[in-house]
C-alpha cells in the first residue's frame, strides 16, 4: 500500500538584510532636536521627550541628555547600512512609500500622537462657542449625542481659555466606563488600541459636524510636521506583501488600518509605549541575525525581545 508522507510544511520566509529598509523619522542632530523644541508644534517628539521627566531643564541640557540617544542611534544606522540595509534618515512619507515599492521588509521609526485635541487644534475659539450657542446646530447635536454618557459635564461659557475648551472636547471623546472601579484595574491587552479608536471616532463626528473648526488628529511626524494617518494611507503604494514594521512609533491605530489596506501583509504594532533607544537597539541585533543566520525579519526580532 502506497505511503504519504509530508516531507515539508509551507516554506519557511527568509529575510536578507539588503532585502530591509529602515526610516527614521525622529531628529538624529541637535540643530534639529532644538528647532522642534522651539516650534509652535504642540506634541512634537522633542516636546514629548521634555515632558518626559525633564521638564524643568534648559533647552540645553535636555537637548544634550537626547544626544547621548540620537548618537546611538546614528552608530545603528552606520552599521546596519554596511551591513546592506537601506537607511533613511530625517525621512519624508513619499520616501515611505518608495520603500515599501523597492524592499520586502521595512521598519519606520517615527513619533506618534492620538485623537485628542491640543489647543493648537482649535482653529477659531469664538466661533466654536458661537456654534455651541445654536442649540439646533448639527455639531450641537453631536455633543449632546457623545455628552449623553457624561451629563454632568458642562459646557464652556464663551470667554473661557483655550485649556477649558480643550478638557471639554476630550471629555467628549471618552467613551463610557462600565463602572467607576475600572480605573482601577490593571489594562488589559487591546485596551489602549480599543481606546484610541473610540477617541478618534469620536472626534470624527465632532469634524464632520463642523467642518474646518478643527485641524490635527492622530497622526504621526514627518519632518517636524504631524501628518493625518489618513493622508499617510494615502500616500502609501496600493499594494504591498511584505513586512512592515510599525513597532517602533506605538501607533496601532495606524497599524490597523495599515493591515485593512495589505490584507497579505505581516504588520508589526506595539501597544505600549516605544522607547526609541531601546527599538534602535533591538534593531541592532536583529540586523546582525539576519546576517548571521537563515531567519525571518519577524522571527529574529520575537527572539531578540524574549
């Protein structure tokens, strides 16, 4: 009787390093890291990595304490680029793209921000209050549909600073708890991302309701500049079957629609929040595994990370 033997399951992905792309989208100078302190951009890495604990420093001294990391960093970049990979620093999206059209595997390092406003959202403080007073208003009756969870919370009375009008906008955009205690419980896998979804479609019915009050939203920064997750989508090619890794920016809002547009894709995203000194590293070795061995790009780095 004829035997059927299995003599190998699906074959296994290998990954080369001049098959990998790396861009990096964060300030490697401290030219650069000092302008995007200084610039008028709310959220911005350099803002972020102030906020961070360091607060209180001069200028100077935080933009030295980032030094140390941006030299790290640049030390990476020297090396895996010998080791074939293509690198882009200070990248732009449209140089995202041409990466995804030209490698199988590509890693973006960027920052990120969320749905909730800044004050540097709020386009026209006085005619959003106008448009609060106009209780038949069509963004009226948005609030009034999102307030429905909370209805203690009040409106801003017209005058009240920009902060004021800022804590109330986010205040629509939490969706309700299922009870007071929940704050209190440790997050659970997927909360974070449940969150950020809720928050950015929250403040989409606000957008659409009032058309041109608003600017900013989730997005990620290009170049000192935030740009819409949907303008990025966008500007990305139509297809793509590789991996993209997008563990490194802590956005996995984008990451999911990333998915939904390369259903054949493997997309990589990271819940928590990124250190990039820690990403630049881990990426270190996994470049130096590819080199080494025959492995997947997705496989060196759950290793390196265990």
């Amino acid at each position: 009787m004829p035997r059927i033997v299995i003599q190998e399951k699906t074959p296994a992905q290998y990954d080369r390093p001049d098959e990998c792309a790396l861009l990096v989208a964060l300030p490697l100078g401290k030219e650069q890291f000092l302008d995007d302190l200084r610039s008028v951009e709310e959220g911005n890495f350099a803002k972020a990595f102030r906020s961070n604990g360091r607060a209180t420093l001069p200028e100077g001294t935080v933009a030295q304490l980032y030094q140390t990391i941006a030299d790290l960093a640049q030390d990476v970049l020297n090396e895996v680029s010998a080791r074939a990979v293509k690198v882009v620093p200070n990248g732009s999206m449209r140089e995202l793209s041409d990466l995804l059209m030209s490698h199988r595997v590509v890693t973006l390092f960027a920052h990120s921000r969320d749905a909730r406003f800044l004050q540097c959202d709020i386009r026209d403080l006085g005619s959003l209050f106008d448009t609060l007073e106009q209780h038949n208003s069509d963004f009226c009756k948005v609030v009034a549909r999102l307030r429905s969870d909370c209805p203690a919370l009040a409106t801003p009375p017209r005058g009240s600073p920009i902060p004021e009008m800022v804590r109330f906008l986010n205040q629509l955009l939490e969706a309700p708890k299922a009870s007071p205690s929940e704050k209190l419980i440790a997050r659970k896998l997927g909360e974070i991302t449940r969150n950020q979804l809720e928050w950015r479609e929250r403040r989409r019915q606000l957008e659409l309701a009032l058309p041109h009050a608003f600017c900013g939203g989730a997005g990620l920064e290009f170049q000192g500049v935030f740009q819409p997750l949907d303008n990025i989508l966008k500007s990305l090619p139509a297809e793509y079957d590789g991996t993209f890794d997008l563990t490194c920016c802590n956005s996995t809002v984008f990451a999911e629609a990333v998915r939904r547009k390369y259903r054949k894709s493997l997309i990589m995203s990271n819940e928590l929040p990124a250190s990039f000194e820690y990403r630049i590293a881990v990426y270190r070795q996994v470049i130096r595994s590819l080199s080494r061995a025959r492995t997947s790009y997705e496989e060196a780095v759950f290793r390196i990370r265990e």
